[in-house]
C-alpha cells in the first residue's frame, strides 16, 4: 500500500511527473484502443521508474501528502511487493 500512497502523493506534487503519465497513458490508449495487455505493458517500465521517484522521497505517512528528503528512506526494509529501483541491464 505504501508503494500506492507515495505515487498519488508523488502525482500531487510533481506537475512535470503528472503530464509525463498522462501523455503515456493517451499515447497508449491510442496505440492499443482494444488491447488492455498491450497497454498495461507498454506502462510497465514507465511506472516501475515512477514508483522508484516517488518511494525516494516518501516519508510514509497514510494522512496526505507528505514527502520527505530523499535521505528519509535510508534503512528502511524494502516492502516484499516494491519494486527493484536498481537499474535492470
């Protein structure tokens, strides 16, 4: 859940990061108007790199939004379902 309230709280605060998800979001509704798969995956890596930014500065709190510095995550145990922030090669 935790990773679900740092994106809503990364959205609200980050207007560049809203319009680069929203223009994903139109471009693969465009591309793939009847394919639901298509779209989720064509979203995969965009969110997974969204969710990366926003668990960097979220200060986990569940009230609102609430963003910390980026150090706030330091020794914190990474949830079983967050995402790997390592780069994949």
């Amino acid at each position: 859940m935790d990773r679900h309230l740092a994106v809503r709280d990364f959205l609200r605060n980050s207007r560049e990061a809203r319009e680069a998800y929203a223009n994903i979001k139109r471009e693969l509704a465009q591309r793939y108007p009847y394919d639901i798969d298509g779209y989720c995956a064509g979203k995969d890596e965009f969110v997974r790199e969204l969710e990366c930014q926003a668990l960097a500065v979220y200060d986990g709190s569940r009230n609102g939004p609430h963003l910390a510095a980026p150090t706030a995550q330091q020794g914190k145990p990474a949830s079983a379902s967050a995402p790997s922030c390592s780069p994949e090669r």
